[in-house]
C-alpha cells in the first residue's frame, strides 16, 4: 500500500513539511519557471521556495501560455536569473535610480533544460539577465557541486531576495529544505553520505543552478 503524501508539500506524511514552511512577504516578486521533468523530483526545492514566498508563483511546464502578460505585470519590471553576456549583478541592479520593484524570472531546472525554457519561450531571451555574486557557498549536501559557488534554485532565490529586498532576509526559507537534506542523509546513514558525498566537488551537477559551466549565476 502506498505511503500517504501531503498534497501541500507533496512529502510522505509523516515527514510533512509543511510546519517548517514559512510565510514571507516581499517586494520583489518571484516568477518560476520549472521544466516539467523537475516536478516530480524528491528534491523539489523549488516547490518549497513557492510556498514559502506569498508573492511568487510557480509554473510547471516547457512552453508557458500567456507568458507575455505574466512578464509584464504591472509595477514590475521584469528580469531573468541566468548567465549571459549583458548580465548584471544583483548588486547592480538594486544600485541603480530605478526603484521600481523587481520581477525576478527563475528558470528550475538541468542547465539543458533551462536553456530549452528559453529557446521555447523566445519572450525570456528578450529579458535582461541578472546573476548571483561569486564566492557563494551551497548547503546542498547531497549533490557533488561542479564547483564551490554553485547553489540549488531555493538557495538562489534566498540569496536574490536578501539582495533585492535588503535588510529584509529571507534565510528562513531555508528551514524545509534543511530538514529535507538531514532527514535524506540520516535514511542513507552517516557512512554512505560521507563516502559518497564528503567534500568532493566533483561529478555533472543535475540541477541548472548548480551547472554553470559560462558563470556564475
């Protein structure tokens, strides 16, 4: 017989999520994209992240009807987290004049299905690009990072947020996620997670924010 799940958090009941999802309010508003394939991964930190922001929305799918109205919603000016020629940093962006309040664009998923979201969604290309500052460093002990700096696309959001929305935090977010990651490595056991997982900084990286072979996010 199956385990029952949360249809909130989508976790197996008895690991419910959920009491540890916060409810955080921002200015910034946050738009994610994530690739359909994503959806059903036990790891869904995107997920997490849409529940616990009150003004965000999560779309599943590849390609997204009626995106140009989503992209240019009133009172926001919108822009895509991912890497590129012309993109700015966070930092940048909230320096300059314009106070207009941000609509981030975050693409959720491997660094080739992120970069299908765009090529099927030519309105996302059009958007100017924003990135992470280098030298960040993920909690994300599960998966064997490319490189140090590389994030999960909840830890992305959190460092976006605590960016755009300064003195605002949004380190809270982080809380489901961190409980994901314990309760994952104590099924495994200790042994299994340090040999597998110890410190290296090797392997693909499945996760797009955790690829950034051209920069970093």
């Amino acid at each position: 017989m199956p385990r029952p799940h949360c249809p909130r958090c989508t976790r197996p009941v008895d690991h419910c999520l959920c009491p540890l999802i916060p409810h955080l309010s921002s200015r910034t508003r946050v738009l994610i994209l994530q690739h359909r394939s994503e959806a059903g991964h036990a790891l869904n930190t995107a997920r997490l992240a849409a529940l616990g922001l009150v003004n965000s929305q999560l779309l599943v799918g590849e390609v997204f009807d009626g995106l140009h109205e989503l992209l240019n919603q009133p009172g926001y000016r919108a822009c895509l987290l991912f890497p590129g020629e012309q993109a700015q940093s966070l930092s940048q962006l909230v320096s300059g004049t314009d106070q207009v309040p941000t609509l981030l664009v975050v693409p959720d998923g491997t660094w080739r299905k992120a970069r299908k979201l765009l090529h099927l969604n030519p309105a996302l290309a059009e958007l100017p690009r924003v990135v992470l500052p280098e030298g960040l460093e993920s909690r994300y002990r599960l998966r064997k990072a490319p490189k140090p700096g590389a994030l999960s696309t909840i830890e992305a959001i959190v460092e976006s947020l605590n960016t755009l929305d300064a003195p605002a935090n949004f380190n809270a977010l982080l809380k489901p996620f961190e409980s994901l990651i314990d309760g994952q490595i104590a099924a495994m056991g200790e042994e299994t997670y340090q040999r597998n997982h110890g410190n290296s900084l090797e392997g693909e990286g499945k996760r797009f924010y955790e690829k950034q072979p051209e920069s970093v996010i």
